[in-house]
C-alpha cells in the first residue's frame, strides 16, 4: 500500500539580497518517515526548515503539508512541534509546566492535560522531574523535555534543528538513540537538521544532502554512503583516500588509473563515463582497505607500501601507509594478530575495484 505524502516542497526557492540560500528544492516526505536535512554551514538546510515552520516565507515555489498549501500560512497553523538546539524552555516554569504549554493554548480540560503531560514524561524516561524547574536539570535532560513539550501537542510534524549539537560527545550519543527510540513509538513524521554524519546516518530513512542551497542527492543511508551521486557527497560523508591521476585504460570490466602517487588502481565506472587520458580522482574508504603480506600473490595485492604511523581510536586502528609518494590511511577492526604491524613495517595493499569511486578532477 502506498503510503501518504506528509509534506511536499516543489521548486522552492529562497534568496536574501542577492544571495540564493536555497535554490529549486523538490521533496517528498512520506508519512512516518525521519528526513534528515544534512550539509555544511551555509547550505541551506535550516532556511529550508524554517520555511517548513512558517518562520520564514518562500520566494517561489510551493511547500504543502498534509495536502494543503502552507504558504503565507502562519507557523501556530501549521499543526507542528519543533525542538531547537538552545532547549527554550521557560525558567520560571516547571517541567510539568512547560510540557503542559502547548496544551493550555489549545485549551484543553485540566484532567487531559495533567494525563498527557504525565504519559509523555514516562515517554521520555523522565516522570521524576515533573516538578523541578529547568535550571535544575542537566543539558540532556532539558532536551527530553523540550523534545516532550514538541511531542504532546501530537503534531502531524516535528522539526528538529540540530537538538543535539550543545550536548557532550556521550549525552549526544544518548539522546541519539532515544530520539531514534521516540520516533519508532510514535511513528511522527520528522525532519532533522544537522551538520553531522553520524547523527543522519543513524536516525534517518533518508538523506537530503545539500550545499550552497542545491540538493546533491537523496537516498537511503546506504546509498548516501557507498553510492554517492557526486564528489561532494562522497567527501561529505565519511572519511575517504582522495587519489588523482589519470585514465589509463580499461582493466577487468573498469578502468585502470594512474595515480599521480606512482601506482595503478583499478576501479568501476559505476556508470560514468571516462576517456583514457582523462585526468580523474580516484577516492577508496579506509575500511574498504585491508593489510596483507608484503610478500602475497600479485593478483591479490593492488599496491605495496610502509606503514608510517597507527593510530588507537578503541574498537578499530587507523595506519598511515605510504604509497609510492602518497599516504593511505587504512581502518582496521580490533583482532587478533593486528599487534603485529608495526610503523616501518613492509605491507600489501588490497580492496575491491567495486570500492572505488572515480570522478572527474576539477580544476583548483
């Protein structure tokens, strides 16, 4: 069965003076579905937002919501809740009070309100504090209560922009899962704005990634991450080996690059189209890297190198391998044997052709 569209952007456009903030956006979000909104400062991702909220107004084109046109509809129409990075909670109210809010402008009986208010605290984790006042709770959990606050209006839609970019490496972690924990309870429809990878990975059904105001791609976390639709986007997300050089030819079903670095990498096309003689760069994960014997049968090893330097990051290393006149950064899950490389020592090189991605260089 199809699913209904909650929210639909068509060629929706926002400058400021001369400045294109956003440029010709087309979406679909369906009904229940986490949108992450991702990209680099500036790119366009909260004006976006913001134009969904009714905070800001749309230059041309056309937002919609619930099959309704929304512009120059006001936000408190807009049947929506929406949780800020800075918590904006009131001070002088307490937990309860502040979850009740948005209940008491809709003027809802004292004994719903007090029920809801109490359901939704215990959705949070979080019934114990009804009664304290914000000042006296820690940042994760002012954010639970602004995110309760958002959630028990039951809006259609919850926008979060960047709710977890002032928390600690380890509460953001934490609120991480619990908004991933929230969204599958209530089945909200929800776009999240951030400028972190992770964050978008995690929680997200899709992945809208932007820059300078222009939709780079859309798809799935995995799509977004091991079929990227541009340069921008490969680079964007994750950590990658950047390899210019120079198509040779074509090798096993690909093509064959001359890395500026001294050595060939065979490569996919993954259907670009390259000529040979083309001047490309060639990017490989360092996951998608494994060590072996320096000594190892030639058709298994694509390039031979000395590790420079490894690097403990807890579950997995990362070794520095040098490589004709590049370095290779390689990631390595902890196992047995691992030990046993050594800065200076002789290694080979090896990964799927399938892993690489290769695309047109640009001029610098």
């Amino acid at each position: 069965m199809e699913k209904k569209i909650d929210v639909e952007l068509n060629a929706v456009r926002k400058t400021f003076g001369s400045n294109v903030v956003v440029d010709n956006f087309d979406l679909k979000i369906e009904q229940g579905e986490c949108i992450s909104f991702l990209g680099p400062s500036g790119c366009g991702k909260t004006t976006t937002l913001n134009m969904i909220a009714g905070f800001l107004d749309p230059d041309g084109g056309e937002i919609s919501i619930k099959g309704k046109r929304m512009n120059g509809v006001p936000s408190n129409k807009r049947d929506l809740g929406m949780v800020f990075q800075t918590y904006s909670l009131f001070p002088h109210m307490t937990v309860a009070e502040n979850v009740a809010y948005g209940l008491k402008l809709r003027k809802m009986p004292k004994a719903e309100i007090k029920d809801k208010v109490r359901k939704i605290l215990e959705l949070v984790k979080l019934p114990h504090v009804a009664d304290r006042y914000p000042k006296q709770l820690s940042g994760g959990q002012r954010q639970r209560i602004a995110i309760a606050r958002a959630l028990v209006i039951e809006p259609s839609l919850l926008l979060l922009d960047e709710p977890l970019s002032n928390l600690d490496a380890k509460l953001r972690e934490e609120l991480r899962d619990e908004l991933k924990r929230l969204h599958k309870e209530t089945g909200v429809t929800t776009i999240f704005v951030t400028h972190d990878q992770e964050e978008a990975l995690y929680l997200s059904d899709r992945i809208v990634v932007l820059d300078h105001g222009k939709v780079e791609q859309i798809g799935t976390p995995w799509d977004i991450y091991n079929r990227p639709a541009s340069e921008f986007v490969h680079t964007f997300i994750g950590k990658s080996n950047r390899l210019p050089g120079t198509v040779r030819g074509s090798a096993n079903g690909g093509m064959a690059v001359q890395t500026d670095a001294g050595f060939v990498l065979e490569a996919f096309a993954d259907g670009r189209t390259f000529t040979t003689g083309e001047s490309v760069v060639a990017y490989v994960r360092p996951e998608k890297i494994r060590l072996t014997e320096s000594g190892a049968l030639a058709d298994t090893v694509r390039a031979a190198g000395t590790i420079r330097q490894l690097s403990f990051l807890g579950s997995f290393v990362e070794c520095e391998v040098e490589v004709g006149s590049a370095l290779v950064t390689v990631r390595m899950q902890m196992q047995d044997g691992l030990a046993d490389y050594t800065a200076g020592r002789q290694v080979g090189l090896t990964w799927n052709p399938k892993d690489v991605f290769v695309f047109p260089r640009k001029e610098q």
